[in-house]
C-alpha cells in the first residue's frame, strides 16, 4: 500500500453502532450520495489541541450521524483517533498529528481518497480543502484570527492558513461561518459573494447546565485547591486570548480590595510564557492557579465551582466557553469584541478588551454585586437554550443536501 494508503476498516474494532434517540432528517427513496468530512484536526490526546476546533469537529461528526442516520457517511481521521461512529472511518496510515504531514495528506492523499471512494461532496470543517477537489466541496471558516492578528502567529501558520484558506473560500460551493461576524470577515477579506456563506452557530452540550449539590462542588473545590469564590477563565493559553490585559485589571482589582481568586483553565499554547511572567511580576503568584489542560468532562465543575467566567479574549470565531458558562448558570464577562456580543447578547458583561480599567471595575462589579450577578445567571440560562448541535447539526445536513441538489 502507498504512502496515501488507509488501513482497511476490518483491522479496527468494531465502528458501527446504532443511533435510537433524535429524529432523522427526511430523506427521499433516492440513493444517498457519498459524503465524506474531513476530520483530520479531532484531538487524540489530552492537550490544547483537544479545545476548540476539535470539539466543534466532534460535535459535528455525532451529530450529523445522529439526525442523518440513512446518509452514506466517511469520515477521514488521523491514525490515533478511538471515536466509535455510525459511518465508516478511514483512518490515514500517516502521523497526520504532525502539521506538515496532516497538510501532505490533505492536499496531496486526499483527493485520491476521494475518488477511491466515491465521495460526491467533502466537508472540510476548519478553513482548508484540497487546491484540487474532485467533488462537491463545502468548507466551514472557524475563524479568520490569522489575519485579524497575524502577530499572535508563527510565520509559517499565518502564511499557510491565509493562502490556502483563501483559496479553499473561493473554490467552494458553499460556505459554512460559525457566526454572523465571521460570515461578514470571510465576504470583506476574500470577495465572497454573501449569498455562498451560510451563518450557523456551534451548540452546547447537555452536560454542561448547573449543578444544584453544593456538596459536590464544595468537594470539587477542595480536591483542586480552589477557593469558595473565584474567577475562571477556559481557554488555550496564547497571545490572543488577552491574558495580559485581564492580569493587569486583576492585579488592580486586588489592590482595591476585591477578593476573588483567579483560575487560567486551559493548554499551554505558543508564547504562553509571557503569562507566566506577568503573575510573578505582578505578584499574582498565590492569587492566580493555573492548572494547565482540564478533560471535557470536568469542565462543567468549573464552571459551576466558579461565581463568574472572564472571557477577555481579542477575537473569536464564536467562544464556545462563554456560552457553556451560561449553560451552567454562571454569569460571564466577555470582550465586545468579534463575535462575542453575538454569543451573549443581553445576557453578559461586555468588556473593553484593550482596557485593563474596565476589566478591573467588571470584576468589582461582579464581587460586589450579587443581585446583578444573578439577574446575569438568569439571563445566561435562558440565552444558551437557544444554541443546539442537533440544530447545528440539521442545517448542516441542510447545506449537503443544497449543495448536491446544484443549489
């Protein structure tokens, strides 16, 4: 087998099992055609590169499956992947963790797969497509930060994710933004015409909603060392997410008495050490825990262990923490900045990112505040209802089913 090649299926473990619960899409007597997603990016291992665009893919792939149950599915992963779907998976023969590799397999191995398969469209889930696609393609754009901050990335990414990204928008037959805001970066930076570009927003899990034992979370609290008020921040450790400013506005914050504790929950990205440094010049070395990578599962915990979520980041394609903060009754304070306002709405604190002032009179407010705390955690419950991956996951199926038709 060449270096493109798979492993067949039958040296896996068993893949195929049932969906029961959801109801599926309407299909008609017609054969289904071939769809294949690129699911390359979904993490194997603990880490940061288990966050963000590999919770979306993973959400995505259940999903689909789940509300689509008679599509004809293949689903592309890497060579570490365990995930047990109702589709095929064809796992890659190459260490695609490693990017230059992954970046090999896609534009070069790919294609080939394609045709080897049969595949009548492609869905690439995070900005980038085959240069040569020999089907349908329908591409989702996370993000367009590498452009928006290009100094918050090496040379090499920034270089890669805007050519190819830019390539891959305007080859594609259609679009897929994860909001309103980066719907209109993606038609302002590449020239897409708007009516290629289809607007919709990640969900949340049901796992994440409040948890009414106190026990349990005064427990939780202890095993980690957390005290009974704190601020939380999730997220990858990285010069976008604006840790420095939310430190600066803290250390202030203590100065004038306030006496949350602060919690950065997340992996440690590239130049996270600037972080770092910041909490021992600012003397923030016994206020300020940073536990590193926390699995999926234990996040609601810290959400619901914590009084408030601080979200300061610069840009986000969407920022799903805020919105599980609010699924679990927890009111956040997040950037006005991107796509944030579109995630909280009324219902969150919105914050001058490039202001640690205002980040420092958000959080007295926060610690001084308890009914304005409450009415935030009101409103934050009942504005993450309105976010879905099964809803997610039916306009996706939507977007196949327009593109295939020649719509």
């Amino acid at each position: 087998m060449g270096p493109c090649g798979f492993w067949s299926l039958g040296a896996f473990p068993p893949i195929i099992e049932a969906v029961e619960d959801g109801e599926s899409v309407n299909r008609s007597a017609a054969p289904a055609a071939r769809i294949a997603i690129n699911a390359h990016l979904l993490g194997a291992e603990e880490g940061y590169r288990r966050a963000g665009v590999s919770r979306y893919i993973h959400s995505l792939l259940t999903n689909v499956l789940r509300v689509d149950p008679e599509g004809d599915y293949t689903v592309f992963v890497n060579n570490r992947c365990a995930l047990s779907l109702s589709a095929a998976l064809r796992p890659s023969r190459l260490p695609t963790g490693r990017p230059l590799v992954r970046i090999l397999w896609e534009q070069a191995c790919q294609p080939l797969q394609l045709l080897k398969e049969r595949i009548a469209l492609l869905h690439s889930p995070v900005n980038v497509q085959p240069l040569w696609l020999p089907c349908k393609g329908v591409v989702t754009v996370t993000d367009l930060s590498f452009l928006a901050f290009p100094q918050t990335f090496r040379t090499g990414r920034r270089l890669y994710q805007r050519w190819f990204t830019r390539w891959s928008v305007r080859r594609a037959d259609r679009i897929i933004a994860i909001s309103s805001t980066t719907r209109e970066d993606v038609t302002r930076l590449f020239k897409v015409p708007a009516d290629r570009v289809v607007v919709i927003f990640p969900g949340v899990d049901a796992h994440y909603h409040p948890v009414e034992d106190q026990k349990e979370l005064d427990r939780f609290r202890r095993q980690r060392g957390l005290s009974e008020r704190f601020v939380l921040f999730v997220g990858t450790l990285e010069p976008r997410k604006n840790l420095l400013t939310l430190l600066q506005g803290y250390a202030a914050f203590r100065r004038l008495g306030g006496g949350y504790k602060l919690a950065l929950v997340g992996g440690r990205g590239w130049l996270y050490e600037p972080v770092l440094a910041a909490i021992e010049e600012l003397g923030l070395h016994q206020e300020v825990i940073v536990p590193g990578f926390v699995p999926e599962e234990e996040l609601p915990l810290w959400y619901n262990a914590a009084e408030a979520l601080a979200y300061p980041s610069l840009y986000e394609g969407f920022g799903l923490p805020p919105l599980e903060a609010m699924a679990c009754g927890r009111p956040v304070a997040v950037s006005d900045a991107s796509s944030l306002p579109e995630v909280v709405g009324d219902a969150g604190l919105l914050v001058d990112p490039h202001q640690p002032d205002a980040w420092t009179e958000a959080l007295q407010r926060l610690w001084q505040d308890a009914a304005y705390r409450a009415d935030l955690a009101a409103q934050g419950l009942k504005r993450a209802q309105q976010f879905s991956w099964e809803r997610m996951a039916r306009e996706t199926v939507g977007v196949y089913r327009s593109v295939l038709a020649g719509g």
